[in-house]
C-alpha cells in the first residue's frame, strides 16, 4: 500500500511539472524576465509568493517557466537515446557474435567514464546552451537503453514464437518489429522514467556550471547559481529552485518504481 501511495505521489507530481511547463503563461503570476529593482532579494510576500531574485524577478514566475526546460530536456534525452539504444542493443542482440562483440566493447569504453564528466568535457568545448546539453546527454545516455534491450533480445530471441515466425520466413526486422520488441518494453520504459529523471538532475547540474541555458531563460540550475552568491541573505533564492529539482526528481523515481512493481519487471 506504501509503494502504490509512493506510486501515485509520484504520478501527481510528474503531472503537474507537465502541466507548469504547458500552461507557463497562464499559471505564471508575473512575467519570469521583468525586472524590479527596488524589490530585489525580497521575501516571499502576497504579491510575489516565492520572493525576488537580485534583479527583482519573481522566483515562482521562473520555476514555473523553469519547468519547460527540465521537460524539454527529460523528453529530448529520454526520446534520442531511446531510439538510439533500440536500435543498437537491437543490432547488438539479434546479430550476436563479433556485431555484438564489438558493440558490447564500445559500450564498456563509454561506460567507463562519469557520464556527467563527459557532458562537461562535450558542452564545455561546443559552448554552453540547451541544444548542446542535450546533444551532450544524448551521446552517453543511449547507453544502459542499448544494454537493457540487449539482454531482454538475447533472453527472447530463441523462445518458441521466435521460432515459428523465422519457421515461416519471417525476417530479422520483422520478428524484431513484430514479436520480440513488444514483449520487451516493461524494462524499457521503468529505465526510460528513471532517465527523466537523471536528464533533468543532469541539465540543473550543467547549467548551475553555467553551460546549460543563458540568461535571461529561467532554469533551475542557473537559479540555484545566481542564488548561490546570496546563500546568507537571501536563502529562498536557493530553497525553491532546489526544492522543484529534488520534488521533480522523487516524483519520477516514485513513479519509475511504481511502473516497474505494476509491470513485473524483476519477474519477466
């Protein structure tokens, strides 16, 4: 009963990160960009809920626009690595022998190093801004997808309905397509929830470096950031963007774990 209200905890706030960044304008109470000088640093009062920035913005104005963003870049991430995964741990699993040798061996290489270090080294050399940070995440998060779809291909591959669609002269994309990918998507998309998650903690980390998004767009790693340098004065300007991160990431952890109880996965 615990995890399901864990479940559903989770699920509640994955949908309202999804309904902030689609609905920004309309729940934002001021514009994020305005600036307001005389009330700079301010605390959370009537008007300005979560308080004011040094530059007198309203805080919840830029966690709500914040949210499109760390939506953009979970689904993003998510979505290309994904598509990359699937058809390499697809190749990699069906193929077998030296395809799958060769694969596996690119993979442990690139398994071998943080993959956060690796977005640094790839957004510090292309510049920082959101595109790159995604092409960053992207070039090392195809990764554990490719491993999973590997393993679940080579566990599926010689079963009976396997072998009756190749008996009857079905070809390898085909039997792929049709027959073993359906029946391999439960782990597939518990790890795709778990990896909105690792996309959006990894963007905040990027861009609180200052190689994620640029002023004035609202993130919630920059805000932590431009927050960071009134941490005695002005706490607020760091509790909240912090607090949205870390209710964004258990929201997606709880429902990751709820998905992965509800499909069976640890069984299949």
């Amino acid at each position: 009963m615990n995890k399901h209200r864990l479940a559903m905890a989770g699920l509640v706030i994955t949908l309202a990160l999804v309904t902030a960044a689609a609905l920004a304008p309309l729940l934002s109470p001021h514009d994020p960009a305005l600036l307001d000088l005389p009330g700079n640093l301010q605390g959370p009062s009537l008007s300005h809920p979560l308080g004011q920035d040094k530059l007198g913005r309203d805080i919840l104005s830029r966690i709500i626009y914040g949210a499109r963003v760390s939506v953009k870049v979970g689904v993003a991430t998510v979505s290309i690595s994904l598509l990359v995964g699937l058809c390499i741990g697809s190749l990699a699993g069906y193929a077998g022998r030296w395809v799958d040798e060769v694969i596996m061996r690119i993979i442990d290489i690139l398994m071998a190093f943080p993959g956060i270090l690796l977005a640094i080294a790839i957004t510090a050399v292309l510049g920082p801004s959101l595109n790159h940070v995604i092409l960053a995440l992207c070039l090392t998060g195809w990764v554990g997808y490719a491993r999973i779809i590997r393993g679940q291909i080579l566990s599926e591959r010689e079963r009976e309905y396997v072998q009756a669609a190749r008996s009857i002269g079905a070809g390898p994309v085909r039997i792929l397509g049709r027959h073993i990918l359906p029946n391999t998507m439960a782990p597939i998309i518990v790890e795709a929830t778990f990896g909105m998650a690792g996309a959006i903690l990894a963007e905040a980390g990027l861009s609180f470096l200052g190689l994620g998004t640029q002023p004035p767009t609202a993130s919630w790693g920059a805000m932590l950031n431009e927050g960071s340098h009134f941490l005695l004065i002005a706490s607020h300007l760091t509790l909240f963007p912090g607090l949205a991160i870390m209710l964004v990431v258990l929201g997606f952890n709880f429902l990751g774990d709820g998905l992965r109880d509800w499909m069976d996965v640890r069984r299949s």
